[in-house]
C-alpha cells in the first residue's frame, strides 16, 4: 500500500485556502525584512534637534516594524508574492 503526503495547508479541492494562508505567512516574512531594512536605512534613529528623547527612543522599534506591516501588506517590494507562489509551487509536488 502506497501513502502519498497530504499538505494540510493545501487541499486539493480548494487551493484558495491554502494560497490564503501561505499569503499570510509571507506578507509577516517580508514585514520582519523591510523592518530590518528601514532600521539600517535609519528610520529607527532618534532625531538629534526636537527629537522625543527617552520616549522616542522607546517606540522607535515599533514605529518601524508598523510601517514595514503596512508596506508588505500594500505590495511591498513584491517579496511575498515571490515566496507564495514558491510555496504553492512546492505544495502541488508534495
């Protein structure tokens, strides 16, 4: 007897769903990059004159990684829709 791999993210009979979760995933993978992006590219650096001291200091971290949400989950750099179709691709010969 032969036992073939189920995927249980893909299902055969709705490959929506599958492609609907694999979409999340990617869009939080490419989120967490362009967060480490803009932090290199300086965007979670205080600013020197009028800044916010201590406080900005504090949520500069959290700034950053919302404005990378939103970036990924409005397009992004394409990131994600590379990785999910990737994954969808890996799925179907599974």
């Amino acid at each position: 007897m032969e036992i073939t791999p189920v995927n249980p993210i893909v299902n055969q009979a709705d490959p929506d769903a599958g492609r609907a979760k694999f979409k999340e995933v990617a869009i939080a993978l490419e989120a967490s990059f362009l967060a480490e992006m803009l932090k290199y590219a300086g965007h979670g650096e205080s600013r020197s004159s009028f800044g916010g001291g201590a406080g900005e200091d504090a949520f500069t971290s959290l700034l950053v990684r919302e404005r990378a949400s939103l970036m990924a989950e409005n397009g992004g750099i394409g990131l994600a829709e590379q990785i999910i179709d990737s994954m969808m691709r890996r799925a179907e010969n599974v």
